[in-house]
C-alpha cells in the first residue's frame, strides 16, 4: 500500500492541529517544563523556598536579630575595613545604605540574573560584604543618596 502525497499532506496538517490543540491547553511552559526547561520556580515552589530562605536567615541571625530585621526593616552589617561605615541591607527587594558617620553617603545595587528568595538576598549581601568586602564594592553599582543629590542641585 503506498500513500499518496495529497495523503501526506493530510497527515502533516493533522500533525500541526493536533501541535496545536496541545499548544493551547499546555501553555509552551508548561510544555517545556514537562521536558526539563526550567522557566524558575513555580508559584509553589517560590512560597517553600521564601520559608526555607527565612528559617536559615533566622538562623544565621539568632531569634533576637531577625525580629529586629523586621521590626526596622533592614539588616546593619558593620564594615570589617572600616570602623566608621555600616552597610544597611533591606529586608525586601531594595539597595543597601552605605552609613558613614551617621550619614547615608551611597546606596548599592547588587541583583542576582535570576529569582531567588528575598531572605537570600539579604544573607547574599551578609556574606559577600563580611567575607569580601572589597569584591563587594568592586561588582556593585553605586548610586549617591538623595541628599548627596539634593545637596548638588
């Protein structure tokens, strides 16, 4: 039995619609998802890693430490280098303080190239600011306060 090529064609059009069906009720993420393309975490996924990144952050900060985290709603860290400077990591998305003197004298923007918790990144500031500072102030874009701007105009 051979097939014709109007059979062939057929085939390949009901090839394509049936692609296409799975398509439309499979969003392609969820697709490639199914065949190990990772997109990043789920919405489930997300919410468990939030709770394991706060129970280790409160670990690494004792009990006392991570409640007046979020009481201020930053993390003071002093500077190893310089007895004068603290740096204030937020505890939500946001750029870390450089605090000189008492006064705010730069803000710091380091941003990971894909999601993790907002716990991790205030222990991702801890680390690299008590284990290298130098790399730190090297890899982060820095930004003058807004009353160092305020003060120029």
């Amino acid at each position: 039995m051979t097939i014709s090529g109007v059979e062939i064609l057929l085939l390949l059009a009901l090839l394509a619609l049936l692609l296409g069906l799975i398509v439309a009720l499979s969003p392609p993420q969820r697709l490639l998802r199914r065949i190990g393309v990772s997109f990043g975490p789920t919405g489930a996924e997300r919410l468990l890693a939030e709770q394991r990144a706060c129970a280790l952050l409160r670990q690494q900060l004792g009990d006392e430490g991570f409640a007046l985290l979020l009481r201020r709603g930053y993390l003071e860290i002093p500077s190893p280098s310089l007895p004068d400077r603290t740096y204030r990591i937020p505890y939500i998305h946001g750029m870390v303080d450089v605090i000189e003197g008492g006064l705010a004298t730069m803000r710091l923007c380091i941003v990971p190239t894909r999601w993790i918790p907002d716990c991790d990144l205030v222990i991702m500031h801890k680390v690299l600011i008590e284990g290298d500072e130098a790399r730190y102030l090297r890899v982060a874009n820095r930004f003058p306060t807004v009353a160092a701007r305020l003060m120029r105009g």
